[in-house]
C-alpha cells in the first residue's frame, strides 16, 4: 500500500463498488459508521498517556488532567454504532425474510463478519502473553498491555448478544412501533434505579441489553422514516444534552462517559442513562445533518472515499489500540527517552500529533496484513452450521472477549495467562467451523 498503482488499484476498487450502490442505499449509514471509528480511534490514541522516569508507567489522561473527562462527551460514540447497526441490521434482516433466506445462515454470515476477525487478535495476544511471561516482562504491563488491547472487543461481545436477538426485535418494532424503544428504556431506568438504590447492583448489568436495546431500537425507527427533520432532531439533541447535564452535573453520575481507571463508579460498565441520554444527543443533532450529508455523499469521488474507508473499517477498529501498545512497548525497551515528557504538559500536547502520525503510520503498514486475516476468517462459505451451534459458538467467543477487555490475557494459570478467557473464543470459532463441515459432510 506504499507505491502509488497500490493506491490507484484500492481506488479505483473502491470505485467500481461505489459505483454499483443501489439508488435506495442511504449512504450516511456507511459515513456515520466511519466516523465513529474514527472517534474511537483517535479517542484511544489521545487518551493513551505512557511516561518513563526510570520507571515505566502507563498512565490514563482521564485521571491525569479531570478536565480532560469533558472530551468524553465527544470521543465515546458507542451510542451511533448501535444506532447504525439497528439500521443496518433492520435492512438485513428484512432482506433475508424476502430471499426466505434461513435464520441460522443469516446469523452466520452477521458473526463471520463481526466475531471473526477478533479470533486472530485473541491468539497473538495469547502468545505475547507467554513471550512476554517467559522472558522477564512484568506482569502488570502484559495485563494492561493486553487489556488496552483488547478493550475494542466488549462492543463485538454485546453487539452479537443484540445480532442474535434481531427477529425478535424486528417484530416487536413491525407490532409495537416506538413502543418497544419505550420499554427497554423503562426497563433500563429500573436498572439503575436498583443499581443505586438497593444492594442488588447485579441487576444493572442486564443495562448491557436494556440501554443498548433501546438505541438499536432507534435505529429501526430510523430505518422505517420515523425519525429525521431538522426541527424534530435538534430538539432530540437538546434533550438529551439538557438530560446529560441534569444527571452528570446534578445526578449520581460522573461526568466522564467512559470509565476513569482511579473511579469506581463507571458510565459504561455497566451502562447507565447518561448514554442514553448522549446517544439522543448525537443521533439529533446527526440526524439534522442527514439531508445535505446525503446530497453531499452523492458525488463520485466522496462517495468512493466513504466506501474505501468501510473496506478496512473492521481491521482498523480491532488493531488499532494492538499497534499502539506494541509501539509504547518497544519504546519502553529501546527508547525510553522517548516517553519522558510528563504527560499532561504543554510539551506532551504539542506532541500529541506526531504520536498520532506515528501510530497512524505503522497502522497503514500492518493494515494489508489486517485485511488478509479478516477475509480469511470472514470469507464467504456455503457450509452452515446449524443454529444451535451457531448460538452456542457465539456464546463462548462473546464470553471469551468480555473476560479479555475486562481483564486482559494475565491470570494464575500456566505462563501467568487467563486461559480461560483465551481458550473461549478460540473453542467457539473452532465449534461452529467443525459443525459447519460435519453439516455439510451429512
């Protein structure tokens, strides 16, 4: 991807799809789904704060300067990916039912493409963890290594959980229209509620579904042309701000929209209504934009720039924080001077962007390899397996990635690793491709 025909030959690739769009495709999705990785992405290599001092630390911005939680408000964006993929997932589905395709190939084809693609990142950072054990690195830097890493993979993990659950969601919507945004918001306020208020904090974890459910919910409105308008959705975005500011300045909730390492009380874990109500916020005030965006979108060259973009967007967003955290660790090793400026400093802002370039750099140069990976493990294949084993497959490689983003690859087992949390993703992907060529073999 260095040489210019490589880039000419990705474009005009890219081209050749974009020129194929159908008319009805309503190509914001595609920017809005770009977008957002680009927040998240950019949100990861800003927060990201490593110092040495003869010491290696790797510290959090979030806790080093508190100001900096206010740049949560922009940076978390897992409100638009579930409103997207409620959009995305609605077309689908309703696509499916008409090609009368089966309910287990359609979730197939869903987990190839999202869960996938994370099963070559369990097992690299499986084997650094043992490298890494066995040749002297401190425990501690392997898990938050590990952890940053793998931080991307919870949203696979209850995104699936929600994938799984689309027929039965699409039919509430087609029954109960608006209504079933309603109730998981209800059902998400009583989360909270008990969360706060009772010692049954366990039940806030069922928010997972509930504040999730509701946003892709928002996203069949969408879908079905029951949102839109530029007065309506300004309005949408000021309540949500207004309800934003009511419930973190004034409410039980901090202000950062993502969890502060030094705090135990986290917005996202489990979630809680201020990402509801950010999500309100971010959907009105992009849903005000959707028309001149769509005209705009509609011009040859813009339009094959966003499909270009969504052609390495899954890569992108499962590597990003992997090449980051390899390059901190090699500057640990070699080049500690490197990491001396204090974080939090003048200095350390005005290096923020040659960090950045740095890490941008070495993600283009790793992304052939990224790609590669994904379509060998999300490629198309006619051997489906059947639905139980699907469900079960992705249970265990759902389970497997929630441990990994919680807790990284470091345990008490053998070479100090979580093998459990490693060996779940790996068993399920392995079940459902040995299901798949036994179905096929019968």
């Amino acid at each position: 991807m260095n040489n210019k025909s490589d880039q000419q030959g990705l474009w005009r690739r890219a081209a050749t799809l974009a020129e194929q769009t159908p008319e009805d495709r309503n190509r914001y999705v595609d920017l809005l789904r770009a977008l957002a990785i680009g927040a998240v992405v950019m949100g990861h290599w800003i927060m990201a704060a490593p110092y040495f001092d003869g010491t290696a630390h790797m510290d959090h911005l979030l806790d080093i300067q508190p100001w900096s939680r206010w740049l949560t408000w922009i940076f978390q964006v897992m409100p638009v990916f579930f409103f997207v993929g409620g959009f995305s997932n609605g077309v689908s589905w309703d696509g499916a039912q008409r090609r009368q395709q089966a309910y287990s190939a359609w979730l197939e084809a869903r987990m190839r493409r999202l869960l996938g693609p994370a099963i070559p990142l369990v097992v690299l950072w499986g084997v650094l963890g043992i490298i890494g054990h066995n040749t002297g690195v401190h425990p501690q830097m392997i898990k938050i290594g590990s952890q940053v890493s793998l931080v991307p993979v919870w949203f696979l993990a209850i995104y699936f959980v929600i994938v799984l659950l689309v027929p039965i969601t699409r039919a509430a919507w087609q029954k109960f229209g608006m209504l079933s945004i309603y109730i998981p918001l209800a059902l998400a306020v009583f989360g909270d509620w008990v969360y706060f208020n009772t010692e049954q904090q366990w039940w806030g974890w069922f928010n997972y579904l509930f504040v999730w459910g509701a946003v892709h919910q928002l996203g069949y409105a969408w879908q079905q042309q029951r949102l839109g308008g530029i007065v309506p959705s300004l309005l949408m975005a000021l309540f949500g701000l207004c309800l934003l500011i009511v419930l973190t300045q004034f409410g039980p909730y901090p202000t950062s929209l993502v969890g502060v390492p030094s705090q135990e009380l986290s917005n996202t874990t489990p979630p809680k209504l201020p990402l509801v109500a950010l999500g309100l916020t971010q959907i009105g005030l992009l849903l005000s934009l959707e028309g001149p965006m769509r005209r705009w979108l509609a011009r040859g060259r813009v339009w094959t720039a966003t499909v270009l973009t969504n052609g390495f967007i899954m890569p992108v967003f499962l590597w990003h924080s992997t090449v980051m955290m390899l390059l901190i660790g090699l500057s640990f090793l070699l080049f500690p001077g490197v990491l001396s400026t204090a974080p939090g400093s003048t200095e350390w802002w005005a290096m923020r962007p040659i960090w950045v370039a740095v890490y941008f750099g070495f993600m283009l140069l790793g992304l052939p390899l990224f790609v590669a990976l994904e379509k060998v493990v999300s490629g198309a294949n006619n051997r489906s397996a059947p639905l139980l084993v699907l469900a079960l497959g992705g249970i265990l490689i759902c389970a497997g990635l929630a441990l990994l983003a919680s807790g990284g690859v470091t345990g008490s087992g053998w070479s100090g690793l979580n093998w459990l949390a490693i060996c779940l993703p790996i068993a399920g992907a392995a079940l459902i491709s040995l299901a798949g060529k036994s179905h096929v073999a019968n």
